[in-house]
C-alpha cells in the first residue's frame, strides 16, 4: 500500500497556523515536571521568561524550554495576552486531584488532551487521529506526515517531523538499549498506557487497539462528551461509528475497538443521569443527547 493512500478526507482546519510541530528539544516529558511547571508558574507568572528558570526548575535551559512546551502541549498551561496560566483543569489536577500522577485515570486524561491539540502537538494528534494503519515505521509515519503537509501546505521541515517521531515513540514507549544517553532514560509517564508496542522487527511499531482496562470510564465519559459537543453542532444524535473512528474521537485517541466504545457509552448513561442514552435501530447504533451534562462533572466526581 502506497502510503498517500492513508490520507483521509480533511484536515478539520487547514489553516497552518492551527499545526505546530516541534518545541519538546527532543525531550519527552517526565514524571514530576508538569507538576513543578505549575508549582512555578503560580509563584511567578514570568518564570518562564527568565534566566532563573534554570535554578528554580533545576534543569538546563533546553529542558526549561522542553517543559514549557508539554505545559501547553497538555493543556496543563494556558496563554493570554498577559502570558502563560495554569489552566482551571490544570490547577485542579495537580493541586487537588493527583498531584504526582498516580493514578493511571490521570494519564489518560493527559493523553486525551496531549492527542487533542494539533496546535501545541501536531504530530502527536495526525499520528492518533489521521493515521489508519494499525502499525507503523518511522518512515511510513514520516512520509505519511509529509504528504499530508505539502497537501495542506503546512510548512515544516523533514528533519522536524523525524525529530517528532523520535519523540512520539518516546513519549509511549520506555527507552532502550545501551547506548542511550542517560538524559534520555528517563521514561514518560505515558508509557505506563501501552498504547503503542514495538513489534519484534525491531522497526515496526503497533497502535494497541482494544479494551484499555486502565481507563476510567469517567474519563472515557469526559472525553465522549467533549467529543459529541464538538461534532453534534446542531444535532441530537451521533453514530457510535463516528466516535470509534472519526478525527478526534475517543475511539481514535484511546484506540479503542467497537465493544469497548459501546460499554463505555453504556456507562455514560449511568454517570451522566440519563443525559446521553445509546440506541439501535436497523441496525445502526446512535447516540442521543437528552440534555446537558458538563464534561467536567464527570472529573470532579471521579477524583471526589
């Protein structure tokens, strides 16, 4: 299969602008570093601009910037005119519910809004949402994101994209082998999802689809309905094939199969009183929005 042949339909906004691609320096981000991202940011709201960054967050000035990036990348940061904030989820996550990522429902939580953002992460939301083969080299993911931005005439370098890569693999994946460079051993917490596995090639690598036993359907929840309020517009319904396979759905993100979607909608009408009920006529199974529930009353209950 030639891989232009995975290009979908659209890219939900063309504007170049909406993908950015790089800003990690190479580094995958580490447990303890959102959490002291915060923790800095709420002391001074200049931190990041200034040249004490390096004694306050105690690293070099490549990772001051590295943990910049993820802060936005997952939604933990926020930017106004004024500069950087920690966003309302942030502060709630990391000062209330789960300080130091404990619990696996914080991690999925962070890769929904990690996969989510094709502004701060692009490589990260076009290789979970665009990409369709259940395995990958870092070849086909790179000509595959190649195509894809000369199509939309998005502007990014070759070495960036493999650099990305690199970097996505990291992100899901612990480090291996003797030769890697002991800044670069320290693992991503993400890796505790198993969401991506190497094959035995040793070139290959897979996206592990199917039932992830480790995520809350609060969070499941949390995401269907942010996803359903995005793609409804006007409408009351949705399929179930939409939120397993459409761009930015929970089923693309959490690369869930069709039985693990429908249990987790299920669940949804337990969590959510009724407000989003699932039904099948001839065949086809919709989902209906009854009445309103906010997405963030499933997180405040899970971590409660």
């Amino acid at each position: 299969m030639e891989v232009k042949c995975l290009i979908v339909t659209e890219i939900k906004s063309c504007n170049a602008n909406k993908f950015k691609f790089a800003g990690h320096e190479t580094f995958a981000f580490r447990y303890g570093w959102l959490k002291k991202a915060v923790d800095s940011l709420e002391i001074d709201r200049d931190i990041f601009r200034k040249d004490e960054a390096i004694v306050v967050l105690g690293v070099g000035k490549n990772m001051v910037k590295s943990i910049k990036h993820w802060a936005l990348a997952t939604q933990i940061f926020e930017e106004d005119k004024e500069g950087l904030r920690v966003s309302s989820l942030g502060e709630r996550l990391f000062n209330k519910w789960d300080p130091f990522l404990e619990d696996p429902a914080s991690l999925w939580l962070i890769h929904w809004l990690l996969v989510t953002n094709p502004s701060k992460a692009a490589l990260w939301y076009l290789s979970f949402n665009k990409y369709l083969r259940p395995d990958f080299t870092k070849n086909q993911l790179l000509e595959f994101t190649i195509d894809l931005t000369s199509k939309y005439n998005i502007r990014v370098l070759k070495t960036t994209i493999g650099r990305d890569i690199d970097c996505l693999i990291r992100t899901y994946l612990p480090a291996k082998g003797s030769k890697i460079h002991l800044e670069e051993s320290f693992n991503c917490p993400l890796n505790e999802l198993s969401i991506i596995s190497q094959l035995r090639d040793g070139e290959s690598y897979q996206f592990n689809v199917g039932p992830k036993y480790s995520l809350p359907e609060h969070i499941a929840g949390y995401a269907l309905l942010n996803y359903i309020a995005g793609a409804q517009s006007s409408r009351k319904t949705i399929s179930v094939s939409d939120c397993l396979y459409s761009e930015g759905s929970p089923g693309q993100v959490f690369k869930l199969d069709e039985n693990s979607i429908v249990e987790y909608i299920e669940e949804l009408y337990k969590l959510t009183d009724g407000a989003i009920e699932l039904d099948e006529t001839a065949g086809l199974k919709q989902i209906y929005s009854k009445k309103e529930y906010p997405p963030e009353e499933l997180l405040n209950n899970y971590y409660a």
